[in-house]
C-alpha cells in the first residue's frame, strides 16, 4: 500500500522491485526449530546433509522466534501446546509463512480426541500443507520448494 | 514364607479389617484395602525391613462405571532390596471421589496424583499442587472417565467436506 500510493503505478519499477524482494525473499528463509513430535527427526533428516536444505537458503534453524521467518509445524499440536504455538507466531516479525509439516498438524492425523488439535490452521493461518506420516524429507523439501513458488507470487501491493 | 507374604501378613495384622481381600493372579500380588487406611499401609510397607517396599512404580485408577464404588485408585509399589512387585486397590465411591494423599510417603506421587485427578476426578486430600497436568488449567471434564465423549470432532471426508469446511475455525491471520 505504502510504496504504490507514493510511487503510483510506475508499472516495471514496480513489477522488477517485486520480483527482486521475492526471489531474495525464498534465497534465505530461516525456520524456526518447532519440531514437536515424529515428524521433526523428518525436519532434522531434511536439513542434515543427506537431504540437505541449507542448499535452498535455510542454512540455519533458528530456535529463537524474533530470528526467523518460516514456522514449520513439525508433529501433532496438543491442547494445552495450542496457546504457546500462538505465541511464538505472534513474536514472528513479518514476512512470515508456516508450514503444516505432516498429518497430524494438517488435520489432525491418525488421532480424533480431547487432547491433539484438529488441524494446526486453527490456530495460525498456514500457507503449506505437506501431507505424510511422516512426510520423508523430499516431501518436505518440495513442500518448502512450493512454498517458495507462492512467495515468487506475491504481490507488492499486499506488504508494501 | 517369602517376603511379599511377610509383608501381607504384617499389613493384615497392623490394619486388620482394612484389609479386605488378597489375591494373587499369575504372580502378580494384589491387596484391596479401604481408602481412609492407605497412607498407614503405605508407610508400613516402605518401613517393613524384611522386605521394604521402597519404590512406587505407579499410580493410577480405573472408572467402573456404572458399579458403585466408581473409581478404584492402583498403587503400584516395588520391592528393590527384595525385587517384588505389590499391588494395592482402594475403591472410592463417585459422590465422594476423595483419598488421602500419599506424597509424604513417596515424593514421586505428586504428579501422578494430579494426573489422576486430571484425567479421572479423584482429589487427593492435603496435596500440595492440586492442579491440572496433562489438559489446560481451564479444561471442564475429565477425559479418560467411561461417560467422556471419545472422539472429538466429525471426520472430515470428501463427502461432507465442504459442510465442515464451512464449520471449522480457521485462524485467519
């Protein structure tokens, strides 16, 4: 908003600015460590050398919530963990996206009772759902790629 | 005699008729005694010499509903000098869900006693933190009680998904 009103639509100023804010945007995305159960020994498969993910920018998962710009939701979301997962999102400066990493986040997984939250999107808006139980670090690699491909497409004029 | 059955002796004769059954399954000892008398058995049994009973393995309780008395607290406790295994039950009525707490004998039945009351409802009379453990603080019910609905939401198939869909809360920003 801030940066068409003052410049107008100056067309492929804007376009390119766009274009280079987002591709710089997915070239270093750091995670935030939230691996909670199963599916996180999948997260730290995916980033250690075999599967490596530091060669598409996530170099460095950073524990600390101020310090980071993806929230991969790794593993089931317990009631009583739901407010805290809220929290820490909340403490994300912007851009952030969150990834539901497995089923469990997803939509509740293999579990329907009084304890695991149904689906990690009622709690934070998700951008990517990578489906698995586990999901093998592949598919979390591709969730990730996917995830950059809706980052390329993001428009100026909704952060700007 | 073996030492478990020095220490039911013992404990039949210190506490007579609270004692009110022994049985043995499979090697596996179990003694019912009445609730108001668990902390003495408790102390008893961890202060037997010939065979102390030093070690709470586990604590927890079984829902019998609808029989009366509903709940039946297990303590679990374990021999190390002597390595066995001894089982006690006291059965606790669902009006009056109350049992002394034995966290000055075993210090580790803290957070089991709030589990069970998280789970089942059963308080612990003088404990120290009786709060929940496993649910939130402002969780209504006890989950793993017989009349507790199971699951917790409808399942989400292709058929009725996009009902549901309209019903979930989604976290918008």
């Amino acid at each position: 908003m801030g940066v068409e009103t003052k410049l107008g639509n100056m067309g492929v100023v804007t376009t390119t600015l766009e274009k280079v804010v987002n591709w710089s945007r997915t070239r270093a995305m750091w995670p935030m460590l939230f691996g909670l159960a199963c599916c996180a020994i999948e997260m730290m498969a995916a980033q250690s050398a075999d599967y490596d993910m530091s060669r598409f920018g996530m170099e460095l998962m950073r524990a600390s919530p101020r310090q980071s710009d993806l929230m991969i939701v790794a593993g089931r979301v317990t009631r009583k963990m739901a407010p805290v997962l809220r929290r820490l999102y909340d403490q994300m400066p912007e851009p952030k996206w969150v990834v539901a990493m497995g089923d469990c986040c997803s939509c509740g997984g293999v579990f329907n009772n009084y304890a695991v939250v149904p689906g990690v999107d009622e709690i934070v808006p998700v951008d990517v759902y990578v489906a698995g139980c586990p999901p093998r670090p592949e598919a979390l690699i591709h969730g990730i790629l996917t995830l950059h491909e809706k980052v390329k497409g993001e428009k100026l004029k909704d952060y700007a | 005699m073996s030492e478990l059955d020095l220490a039911i002796a013992m404990l039949q004769e210190k506490l007579g008729e609270a004692v009110l059954s022994v049985e043995s399954f499979r090697g596996e000892t179990t003694v019912k005694i009445r609730p108001e008398s668990i902390v003495e058995a408790c102390t008893l049994l961890r202060d037997f010499e010939a065979c102390p009973f030093n070690f709470l393995a586990a604590l927890t309780a079984v829902d019998y509903f609808p029989e009366e008395p509903r709940f039946a607290v297990v303590y679990q406790l374990y021999s190390l000098p002597q390595r066995v295994f001894l089982r006690l039950k006291a059965r606790v009525p669902s009006d009056h869900a109350e049992v002394a707490t034995i966290e000055g004998v075993f210090p580790n039945a803290n957070w089991h006693e709030r589990e069970v009351f998280d789970m089942f409802g059963v308080r612990f009379l003088g404990h120290s933190d009786p709060r929940r453990i496993l649910m939130p603080q402002d969780w209504e019910g006890h989950p793993l009680r017989k009349d507790y609905p199971l699951g917790y939401e409808e399942v989400q198939f292709s058929f009725n998904f996009d009902e549901i869909d309209r019903r979930k809360p989604y976290a918008k920003e």
